[in-house]
C-alpha cells in the first residue's frame, strides 16, 4: 500500500503526525494517545517507521479489517478454556504445590549464579519437596547448600565447556519420569537443556522459550536479546532470578489484593436487596465496555430466569447506564420475582458491596468480572475471542472461563462494525452450554457452602 507522508501543521512533532497518518490509513482510526506516544518517543530515538508499519500490517486487527468478507472461518464447540496446555488454573496456592524439581545441568559458574533463585524457591515453597536435578560435578556443591530434599545429577553436558556435549539417551531420567512432580522449573537461560522438561512428569513446566521441548511450558519467559552488553538487567544471575520470581509469583496471591475490594465493599448498599426473601444471591454483569464482548442479552435474561425458577437462588442484574439504551426492557423481561435489574441503579463501589455480599456471579470478560474472581467469589466469565485468554483471564481461587475456539482470535478489535465474522467467538457458545456449566459450578459452590 502506498500514500503520501502528511504536511506537518506548524507546531506539530514530525514523527507523531507521522504515527497519525498511517494509523488512519492501516486501521482507519485514530491511533490511542498512550500508543502515540510510546511510538513518537520509538521515532524519536532512532527506530525506522518501517518496523512500526510492518508491525501494524501483521496485527490481527490489521488481518481482520482487510481479511475478505466472503472467507468461510470454522468455529469451535464451547468449552471450558483450560490454557494452551491444557493445565491451566486461574489460582493454585502455594501449600498445594508438594514436589518440585529444578533443572541446572550446566557447569559450576552458572550454578553458583543460580544460588539466589534456589533460595528464592526454597522460601516460596517451604513445604515442598524439592529434587535439583544438576551435573555431577555439582553434586557435592549443592549438598553443601542444604536447599535441597533430593539431589539427582545427569552428564547432560561435558564437565568441560571446550569439550563436545554427550549425546542425552532418555533412558538416563527414566526414573524421574516415573516420578510425579506439581512442578519443574528448568533455570538455565540458553535452551539447550529445555528439552529434559519432555521427559519429567509435571503438571507445571516452567522456563524460558526454546523450541527444541514439545510440550508446552505453563510460564515460557522470552530469552533475552543483548542489546548491549552494558546492561547489568542481562547478567545471567538476574536472569535465572527474573524466572524463579516469576514461578513464585504464579504461585502466590497476595491477600492484601483481595482485602483492598473488601474495603471498597463496606460501601453502604442502597439497592433494596429484600426480593432475595434468604435465596442465595447470584450478581450478573450481563454488559461490558466493548459491544464485541458481550454474549447475547437474550441468553443473559433466560439463564438468569431460568436459575430464579429452576436452581432456587436471586439473580441481580448490574451495569452502568450506558451499557443499554433501554434499561426499561430488561427490567420487564425479568419474570421472576427474584430476578431484578440494578442497571444504572447502582454505583461501582455499590456493585462491588453487592457482589462481595454475593454466593456467585456470572460476566463477561469486564472489570466486575475480574473484581469479583479477585475477592474469591465463585465466578463463571464469558469470554469472547478479542484478546488471548492467557494473558486477560480473571484471577482467583474459583474462576470458570467459557470460550469458543475460532481462527481469526484474538482480533483485538474494537468496535463491533469491525469484525467481519459476525461475533462468531460470542454466538458459537451456545445457551444450553453455558447453562449446564453453570449449573454445575454452583451446584459445587453450594455444596461447599454447606460444609
């Protein structure tokens, strides 16, 4: 695509009137001040606008705008989305991770820089059981540092750096295989030893990108690139502890977090909550700030009467004003008595003293729904195919995430005239699917409640 560089207005940056026109030609909008930004100060310091178009032309929401209407996408069945390797959980507490293994197979110096991570795993994991898995010739090194429970070693490498690396037979971890562990962490920064994660029982597998292990890893940290060997932030020992704090983090939910939305909660409710007549209460935030997100209203209304008909609970319906033009119709479409709209009735502090005083809740991907997994309500969330899941996914200890695998996801887009597919990522996940799932988890919710 060609089209002439604009006229610089007096008074106006080159490089950010520069940003603006192609964003208007590639996308057809305005681009996003905080993006203007971030890619004038890029200009600025010298990056050629050639990588910024070309990282523009190979965005999804480029390949949707300019994909043709006519193309046939298939889309996928519903499902409860469970992470590209299939072990995905929204919150795992630290005090269930009981084994841990730790790969660090290469030579004493990279070993003596990885002290400060082991340390860092040993205080994040207390009740673990950690087995170091490491050269022989750093077996008595490591017994010496009393981190570890277990110590297992492997001539993955030559005791030399100059001489030639032994050829790995499986057969040399076999019994670790036999072994089940919560979770192995692979330290070393190069790739080349990634590939020993394929041969390990794990439901967690940790470390960063290489393409030589098969299965996927739970937390995959981008090998860095050294732009300048200045750089203290690429010293290997920062690197080996940049990924052990990321594992720990995964691991750990601050409670302060949750106890912050218990605070805003103590917001009085002015909403007359007496139609719940002592029924469990289940809030639903059937909207969110992006008409693309949001499953059909539709769906939302019967599945809150048929819960109030059929499960015996309260269904309160929140949102803003602004996220309906008729707020009147989805009150009368409450048949229930024990179904009522708060739409536009309710502040966000309120919304969030009703959700926490909630037994359940039920979303679209928006920001009640990520408050209310934070506060460890039992949270079911709908999610569309905009963004990808593992990196936007709500965060707590009850969190059920629907979606509807589609081709052209994530997209990114912004504006329901955008997409070509006609929301095939919203409209494939069926109400008889949702339904049942939710059933399902509030059944378990209530059953929990009861204990």
């Amino acid at each position: 695509m060609l089209f002439r560089w604009p006229r610089i207005r007096r008074g106006k940056a080159p490089n950010s009137a520069y940003i603006e026109v192609v964003y208007r030609h590639f996308l057809n909008r305005e681009v996003d001040p905080n993006a203007l930004q971030n890619l004038t100060k890029q200009l600025n310091r010298g990056r050629d606008m050639r990588d910024i178009i070309d990282g523009i032309i190979g965005s999804q929401e480029y390949a949707s705008k300019h994909m043709p209407r006519e193309i046939q996408l298939s889309s996928g069945q519903p499902r409860i989305w469970t992470g590209p390797n299939q072990t995905y959980k929204s919150y795992t507490r630290i005090a269930d991770i009981k084994s841990i293994i730790i790969l660090k197979v290469d030579h004493i110096g990279d070993f003596a820089l990885a002290i400060d991570a082991f340390l860092l795993i040993r205080r994040a994991f207390p009740s673990a059981s950690i087995t170091v898995l490491c050269g022989p010739w750093n077996e008595p090194f490591a017994r010496k540092l009393a981190v570890f429970d277990k110590i297992e070693t492997i001539d993955f490498f030559s005791a030399r750096a100059d001489a030639p690396q032994p050829h790995f037979d499986p057969a040399t971890v076999a019994h670790l295989r036999a072994l089940h562990f919560d979770l192995a962490i692979d330290l070393r920064v190069d790739p080349d030893s990634r590939l020993l994660l394929d041969h390990l029982t794990a439901d967690y597998r940790c470390g960063y990108e290489s393409g030589l292990c098969k299965v996927p890893l739970t937390i995959a940290i981008p090998k860095q690139i050294l732009h300048s060997v200045n750089n203290l932030v690429f010293h290997q020992r920062l690197a080996m502890l940049s990924l052990a704090h990321a594992v720990v983090n995964f691991f750990q939910l601050d409670d302060e977090v949750a106890k912050a939305f218990l605070r805003v909660s103590a917001a009085e409710i002015h909403f007359d909550l007496s139609f719940r007549n002592g029924r469990p209460l289940v809030s639903m935030q059937p909207f969110s700030g992006r008409a693309l997100k949001n499953w059909p209203i539709d769906n939302m209304i019967k599945l809150a009467n048929w819960l109030c008909d059929e499960m015996e609970v309260s269904v309160l319906l929140l949102g803003t004003s602004n996220d309906t033009a008729d707020p009147t119709a989805i009150a009368q479409a409450c048949q229930s008595p024990y179904l009522k709209s708060a739409i536009g009735e309710t502040t966000l502090t309120e919304a969030i003293s009703i959700i926490a005083d909630s037994d359940f809740y039920i979303g679209n991907d928006t920001g009640l729904t990520h408050i209310a997994a934070r506060m460890n309500i039992p949270t079911v969330a709908i999610y569309s195919g905009i963004d990808a899941k593992v990196l936007f996914a709500p965060y707590g200890q009850n969190v059920t995430v629907i979606e509807a695998p589609v081709a052209c996801s994530p997209c990114g887009l912004r504006m329901l005239a955008d997409c070509r597919h006609n929301r095939k990522c919203m409209l494939s996940i069926d109400f008889e699917f949702v339904r049942s799932t939710v059933e399902a988890q509030l059944r378990a919710s209530i059953g929990r409640h009861k204990e």
